[in-house]
C-alpha cells in the first residue's frame, strides 16, 4: 500500500489476533525548530536536572559508538519479544525530525536492526533510534554517522512476523514515552521530555547551564590561585554549608 499524502500512514496489523485491523496515524507532531536549537545548547545532564533527577531511561541504553548524540520528536514503536516486523514499518514511515524510540521489551536473544536498516534510517531522514533492545554490525553501525542507542549487540537476527504497534505511548527502558515527546541522548544516555513539560524543563536547564559555567571559572580561578600561593576565598558553595548546618556541622 503507497504512502498517502501529507504524512499518512496506513499501517496494517499482521496480529494473528487482531488480522485485517487497520490504525491510521498522521506525524504531525514535529517539535519546531526553536525547541531544538534551545536543546542543542544543552546535554541530557541538565535536562536531568531540570526534570527533578528523573527522565532517564536503563543506563544500559548507550550510544553504539562514542560521540552519539541524537534530539528529536519521539515516533514509538512497540515490539514482539524479538520480532522487527513493525520496525520496518516505522522505518519506511519516518521523516525528518523524529527519533524512533522503540520498545522491544528488553529482549536479548535476538538484534532489532543492524546496518541495511539503519542505513535505511538515516536515508529516510530520521534524526535516529533509541531501543530497549540488541542490534547487531556493530562496526557498521559505529560508522554509520547515525545515532542509535541500544542496550547491546548479539549475532542473531529477529522474526518478521508481528504483531506491534506504531505512535502510541509506550514505556522504553523504564521510561514512559508519547508520541511528540522530547527525546535527547548523549554519551551518558536517553532523556524523555513529556511534552507538556519541554519548555519549562528547557529554561530550568538553560539556569542551571547559567550556573554551572559561572560555578567552573570560580573552580578554576581557585585553583589558579592555590597554585600561585594565593590564599583566601572559599569554594564551598552555599548550599552546602545550608545543608549541613541540619545535621550540627
């Protein structure tokens, strides 16, 4: 079945279940071009940071090569323990803008993807993948020049068979995941923005980025100081001694 006009999608599920089901869904949730340029200032650290400590998913989910980083509108896929059937789909459906993030249930005895769908990805425009999964080509992958972040690598492949399904909430290492959410991944992992929370977590990040840059040049300016004999001054910052002081020190 062709692709519509103006991002349509007609998926059909191969459930045994539920067989001849057609779900119908538009991308049409693309996070504007201001939201990412603010993100790219930023890392998944502060974003952390910003959303109280949480929004991270699994530490297993890593990039597959150092120096991924990914930002994007989260398209969701969900998976049948080791079958990639809706994958492709998602794939072939894709365009600028979104990262597929995918729940494949934590599955680790067969890979989602390795090159030929990847590549298909990223020709596809895909900003890139998050999966709570195994893939495999692990030396194409890394020079690919396209973000993908998983829990790991194994030879095998996937069934093709279904069922799955495609843009609905999903939870991907143990974070919960809508359509249209904000999705960052870094060296130190994936971060979910919800939504609703992208511009009030953006500019508590912004605050702290604030902060922590003025924070490292008094660090540094101490340490100056200290190595040219210089005493004086203090590096405690004050929120420490606030805390402390509750516990008589």
């Amino acid at each position: 079945m062709e692709l519509t006009l103006f991002n349509e999608v007609v998926i059909h599920t191969l459930s045994k279940i539920n067989k001849g089901c057609i779900s119908l869904f538009k991308l049409d949730q693309h996070l504007s071009t201001e939201i990412i340029e603010r993100v790219k200032g930023l890392n998944t650290t502060l974003i952390s940071d910003a959303l109280g400590c949480t929004g991270s998913m699994d530490y297993k989910i890593k990039p597959v090569a150092t120096g991924m980083r990914v930002i994007g509108t989260a398209l969701t896929v969900s998976l049948r323990p080791g079958d990639n059937l809706f994958l492709h789909q998602a794939i072939y459906s894709g365009q600028e803008g979104y990262v597929l993030v995918v729940d494949g249930k934590g599955h680790t005895s067969n890979a989602y993807l390795g090159e030929l769908m990847a590549g298909a990805a990223k020709a596809m425009g895909l900003e890139g993948i998050v999966i709570d999964g195994l893939v495999r080509d692990k030396e194409a992958l890394s020079e690919l020049n396209f973000p993908i972040f998983a829990k790991g690598f194994i030879p095998n492949g996937p069934l093709k068979d279904g069922p799955g399904e495609i843009n609905i909430p999903i939870s991907c290492g143990g974070v919960s995941v809508h359509p249209g959410d904000l999705i960052v991944g870094d060296e130190d992992g994936v971060v979910v923005v919800p939504r609703e929370k992208i511009n009030d977590t953006l500019t508590k990040a912004e605050k702290k980025l604030g902060y922590e840059e003025q924070r490292l040049e008094t660090i540094q300016e101490y340490e100056r100081k200290r190595q040219q004999g210089v005493e004086g001054g203090s590096i405690q910052p004050p929120w420490l001694k606030v805390k402390m002081e509750s516990y008589g020190l």
